[in-house]
C-alpha cells in the first residue's frame, strides 16, 4: 500500500504524512512539482493543505490524470473542487477554529464515523460552488461544502484537517481513505 502526500506549503502536510505512516502506509511527503509519470504506481494521493491555489504546483495534473482514489485536504479540497468547474472564494471566517460538521450523506469515507463531527477547520477560502460532477457529502453552519466527493471517481476533499489532534475521528477518516485505496 502506497499514498503519497503532496506538499502544498501547508504546516499541516507532515501530519498527514505521519498519520499514514503510523497506519502502516508506505508514504512520501513530495514536491507539488513531481511528474505525474512518477505517480502513477501509487495507491492513492493526498492533496495536503497550503497558502494558496496558485501555489499548488501540478495538483490539478494529478486531478486530471491520474486514475487512483485521491483526497483533497482544506487547500486540496478546494482544488478538486476548482478543477470539475466548482468556485472558491473567502469565507467568513478566517483563521482555525473549532467546527461542528454535519456528515448529510453516507459514503464509506466516513464509515463508523459519527453523523456530527467537531474539527479543526479554516475558512479563509472555501469552496462557494460545486460543479455537476461533485457532490456535498459533510457540511457546517458557516460553509455549505465541508466534505465533497466526485460522483463516478473515488476523489474526496473535505475543508478540515482530520490529522491535528483537534478533530474527532481523523484518525479513522485516514483508515477509512486507505481503505478506499487497497480495492
């Protein structure tokens, strides 16, 4: 089992990585600039969080190109959400907080999970709009899509961070997504 981690120049990336790792996972935290060639022996890819969509490198590349379960991650989530035709804009709430997230429909991303959810989120940017493709799996009383996935690919994004300690259950979140990527 192999899911790489991409970078994003987010202070949260080497958390997922290690979340992984301790999974048992073989994991890699690499450069938003790898080739797509280099990637395409992987399991599964997570989009790690950062400062800014323009500073996402080759992600939507991997989007696009690659054919393996992928998970968007707050920067990430955003992302897959940008490259199907959604929009992202400013939230109304900058900073990280604690928020209380509604999980609306059932998907095996979150099998065994709680329906109501506390976790450690940021909504500088959200996603605003999401495309035919997507659909809304999880969301809060301050942002419609807090959880997302794509309609016919295993492709998830969700706008928290399951890997700080802060959030309930992101623990079993990430064995839920490695799941996804064993079939």
């Amino acid at each position: 089992m192999k899911i790489y981690v991409v970078y994003n120049y987010g202070q949260y990336n080497h958390l997922i990585h290690r979340t992984l790792r301790d999974l048992g996972v073989e994991t890699k935290l690499i450069d938003n600039t790898t080739p797509v060639e280099k990637l395409k022996d992987l399991d599964g890819l997570v989009l790690g969080g950062g400062p800014s969509l323009d500073r996402t490198g080759k992600c939507e590349d991997y989007v696009k190109e690659l054919n393996i379960p992928i998970l968007g991650i707050c920067l990430g989530h955003q992302l897959i959400a940008k490259v199907f035709g959604g929009e992202v804009g400013k939230g109304e709430l900058g900073g990280y907080a604690e928020v209380t997230v509604r999980i609306i429909e059932d998907d095996e991303i979150f099998k065994g999970l709680p329906k109501i959810l506390k976790v450690w989120a940021s909504h500088a940017d959200e996603v605003k709009k999401l495309p035919e493709s997507l659909k809304i799996l999880a969301e809060s009383d301050i942002c419609k899509v807090e959880a997302l996935k794509h309609k016919s690919k295993p492709i998830y994004g969700v706008q928290w961070h399951p890997e700080v300690y802060h959030t309930e259950k992101g623990v079993e979140f990430y064995k839920n997504f490695v799941e996804i990527c064993r079939r």
